[in-house]
C-alpha cells in the first residue's frame, strides 16, 4: 500500500462558502479536510494523461492513424495551442 504524504497548510474561505463545505462533506460522511482534497484534485488532475512508454495501441487504432494527417510545420506556427498539444505528447 503507497504512503500518502500530506503537507500541512492554511487556505482561507469565505464563512458563507466554508460552511456551504462543511455541509457538503457532511452529507457525503467525510471530513471536511478530505472533501475539499476530493474537488481540488478534481480539479487539477491532467485533462489528457500521458500514455507509458510501452502502451501498446491496439491494430484497429492504429490503422485509423493515416486517416487525418498530421499537422503542417506552418499549420502548428499558426495556431500555439495545437503546437503545445502536439509537443505535450512527444
């Protein structure tokens, strides 16, 4: 079973919006400490995970990957949001 670290710290709320929390985490049985961890890693978890080194892409997949051609080096100067996907996953 992994170890999980946690770091101690101070985040001040709203009074109105703490007690709406305190409320929440009362209904779903938590603690407040953990349904406040629960919506910030929601969050901020990455909305396109990187796949591992040795995923293995299914042949069906694959076989698709011709079907939309990659972009052109002027096509990724022009748009900085297509050229930082497309670097993200290499």
């Amino acid at each position: 079973m992994e170890t999980i670290t946690r770091e101690q710290t101070v985040i001040r709320f709203r009074k109105e919006i703490l007690n709406r929390a305190r409320f929440k985490a009362k209904q779903n049985n938590m603690s407040l400490n953990a349904y406040l961890e629960e919506i910030v890693e929601e969050a901020v978890k990455p909305r396109i995970p990187k796949l591992p080194k040795d995923f293995k892409i299914d042949p069906e997949i694959e076989a698709l990957s011709g079907m939309i051609p990659a972009p052109t080096k002027e096509m990724l100067e022009a748009d900085d949001r297509l050229a930082y996907i497309i670097n993200k996953g290499m």
